[in-house]
C-alpha cells in the first residue's frame, strides 16, 4: 500500500539496494500534518530554473534539505545503465574543495544525518540537521552537485561497491524477484532495466562518461530543492540564492523516453535457487503517479494484502495456509506504475496460490469491495499518511518526489482525494488494470545450489 504519494518508489529503490544513509534516525516531531498541507509549501523558481519548495515546520528543531535531480534509469541510454546510481556514489566523494568523507564528517559533527538513493525517475541527496546546520547543508548539496572531481581512484572504489551491492541484490530473493519482476513487466523499456546497471556498463564507467553525465542531468532546470523545518522562507532563499541561485541555466530539455509498450498476455518464468523456500510475485502495468486512477488503486492494493484482515492475507495466509508470508503494493512512477502480489510459500502450493490469487482477484472485480473494506483502507492511508507528515524529513520526500515526478497538488489532497473514491470506482480501476489475462509471474523455486 502506497500510503504517502510517490514515495514507495524510493522505497523500492531501497529494497533493491540502491540508496547509502549514514548516521542514525533523528527524532521524530509531532503530528501535524493537516496545518502543514492546508498552508503548504512555498514555491519559488529561480531565475535558472531551480524550483524551491520551503515548507515552515516548527514542531522540532529538524530541518531536512533535500535536492530531488530529474535523472535515474529512465534517463540511461544502453551503454549507460547504472550510471545515475554511479553519480550518486560519487556526489560523496570529494569536491574541488574538499575530498572523501567530509560530507559525513561534517554532517555528523552537527548531530545530522546524510542520504542518497537512486531510482526510476530521479535521484535525490538528503540531508537532515539542527536547524543552525541549514546553510552548511545547502552548501554541501550545491558542492556535491555542481563540484564534484570524480577522481579516477573513487571510481575504481565506488564501482567494487556497487558490484557488491548488486551481488547482496541477487542474493536477496525478495527484491531479486521484484527486480526480475520489473524486467518482465516493462519489457524493452527504462522501467525494466537495472538501477544498478550491469557488469558491463559499471566496468566501462570512467571519468569522462560520468562527468558528461553530471553535465548533462545536474542542471538548475532538472533540479528541485526542499528545505522543511523550523526556518524563515525568506532567508532560505536568501541562502539558495547565494549558492544554487548562482548556477546558470543551461536550456536542458529532458531526452525522449521510449513509451511503455502494453503488456499483453500472460509472461511467466521459474527460476532455480538455493533458497529452501520458494518466492512468487506476479505482476501489472499501473497508472502513472499522476493518474487520478492510481487514488482508487491504492485501495485496491489495502484490501487485497495491506492489513492483517486484507483478503489475500485471511484467505491464503491464515485460513488456507498456503503462503507464510504475503504483501500487494502499488507502486506510480511518472511514466507508469507496477501493481504487485509478492508471497513466500513452499514450492509445491506454486500452483495453487496463484490461481487462488487470481480468483481472489476476480472476485474483488466482480462484486467491489464491501463498505467495511473500504472505509478500513481509507483509515489505513489516513494514518499512514499522518505518520509520514509527522517528520521533516517525510514532509521533504513528499514534496520533492511528487513536484518532480507527478502533482504536488494532488500529494496535498492525497487523503480527500482518497475519500472520494467509492466502491464502484475500486471495482472498476481493478477491472481496467488488474486483467486476469495479461500479467507477468515470476517464481523462485529451490533446485540450483
């Protein structure tokens, strides 16, 4: 379940092993997430195109500062997979001012924490501090960003750990088979290919390739930054002024994407792997974060497998026993989306769930949802959503995620547009969807040592 607007992407990206945090969680602040989206945020762009979103968040002293860059695997050419995770390696490891680790040394020495993930449609660096670390933090996204050297010996350093991070990937079956899953379900499109790239592309990564990278996607224009806490909008722009303000405008215009092509029948494969229990995941194309269908979807996806009453759970979980673990999600990206059904279970109820998966399915596009159902999914985001709008730094992954990728209008209605859904229009978006003729499945079963 997709409770806070465009942020299971980046969690997605987590699971797959693309993100690098560094310092422990910072407190949490208190609930206040109904003043926060009736105010806001403010929202400026600079003259060089930089949008900048200030949201006033004084429930703690926390300010997060995130810079939100519109490039990740969509943006990749063939020969060029990886390389949008590769930068945000790199964005760590040194400046023409200062080199490796500075960034984490001095955002730790301020009682900070630092962050970075790569996924399908933007890469973001975080950065969270008391709020008398604001500027410093501004300063240290605006060097990372726009300075950095990209030293031959950190390449060679960053790629052994990005190498390692595939191989950690591949040896997780619960995010390998939703990497496999993607691949099947955005065939001959950026959405299937590999945040991490591949062997190949990582080895042929140097210092030009990835500084014309830099060049091309770190620009003001493709670039938004959110900075959320206790702080004064003017003098943040005062600050952004003095530092991203200054970088030119260089006319970027984002390259053409090749569309999503429809998935049409059924795509399935089995996998052999050394695991004793077997993994299965079957898959949809979904609506885009901006597509008003994805409010009723989101639904969809807590009453199938988002609670512990949801139905996938109490059927194939609980009372049937034939899964010991199951979750749905609904996933938007800006191009697309991926609704998924992901279960553990022994190898030989593969069959069985599957088909009880899909009848649960057609039950659910048949009658709808009972009212019951769906005021419990509704409840579910409602708190969901509260909780993530209760820190500063769920407030900037909101924000930014949503104004570059999708509406930050509608992340700001996310729970009323959530309310308005009815039965009929959660039967009706699984019926367009979720077809039971036209998926892709995937199961990892335990065979090759």
């Amino acid at each position: 379940m997709r409770s806070l607007r465009g942020v299971v992407p980046a969690l997605v990206a987590t699971l797959l092993g693309v993100g690098c945090t560094s310092a422990p969680p910072l407190p949490p602040t208190a609930p206040v997430a109904a003043s926060i989206k009736a105010a806001g945020p403010v929202r400026e762009v600079l003259p060089n195109g930089l949008t900048l979103l200030i949201q006033e968040h004084r429930s703690s002293d926390i300010v997060a500062v995130y810079l939100w860059v519109g490039t990740g695997v969509r943006y990749e050419k063939p020969d060029g997979l990886g390389y949008a995770h590769f930068q945000e390696h790199m964005l760590f490891k040194g400046t023409d001012t200062f080199g490796p680790g500075y960034i984490d040394r001095t955002v730790e020495g301020q009682g900070g924490r630092s962050n970075a993930f790569t996924s399908f449609d933007y890469t973001t660096f975080q950065i969270q501090v008391p709020s008398d670390g604001t500027r410093k933090a501004i300063e240290l996204l605006d060097a990372m960003a726009f300075r950095s050297t990209f030293e031959p010996k950190e390449i060679d350093a960053e790629r052994q750990v990005i190498f390692e991070e595939a191989r950690i990937e591949t040896d997780t079956p619960k995010s390998a088979i939703i990497r496999q899953l993607y691949g099947l379900v955005f065939p001959n499109n950026p959405y299937g290919r590999p945040v991490l790239g591949t062997p190949e592309t990582m080895n042929a990564a140097d210092r030009t390739k990835l500084k014309a990278f830099n060049q091309q996607y770190y620009t003001p224009e493709n670039m938004v930054l959110v900075v959320v806490g206790p702080v004064d909008p003017k003098a943040i722009r005062s600050m952004v002024d003095e530092t991203f303000g200054k970088r030119p405008r260089t006319g970027y215009a984002p390259p053409p994407t090749p569309p999503v092509t429809p998935l049409k029948g059924i795509v399935c494969k089995t996998v052999e792997r050394p695991e004793q229990q077997a993994q299965f995941a079957i898959g949809w194309q979904a609506p885009s974060l901006s597509n008003p269908d994805s409010f009723a979807l989101d639904l969809v996806a807590t009453i199938l497998g988002g609670t512990e009453s949801s139905r996938l759970t109490k059927t194939l979980r609980d009372s049937e026993r034939l899964v010991s673990g199951i979750s749905v999600s609904n996933s938007s990206m800006q191009l697309s989306g991926i609704f998924y059904v992901q279960a553990q279970l022994e190898a030989g109820d593969l069959e069985k769930a599957k088909a009880r998966i899909l009848e649960e399915l057609a039950r659910l596009e048949k009658d709808g949802p009972t009212e019951e159902e769906r005021q419990l999914a509704v409840t579910k985001a409602e708190s969901e959503h509260a909780f993530a709008y209760e820190t500063s730094d769920g407030i900037a992954a909101a924000y930014g995620i949503t104004q570059l990728t999708g509406n930050l209008d509608d992340e700001l209605r996310y729970v009323d547009r959530l309310r308005a859904v009815t039965n009929e229009q959660i039967r009706d978006v699984a019926r367009k969807y979720l077809s039971l003729t036209d998926y892709a499945c995937i199961s990892f079963v335990p065979g090759k040592k």
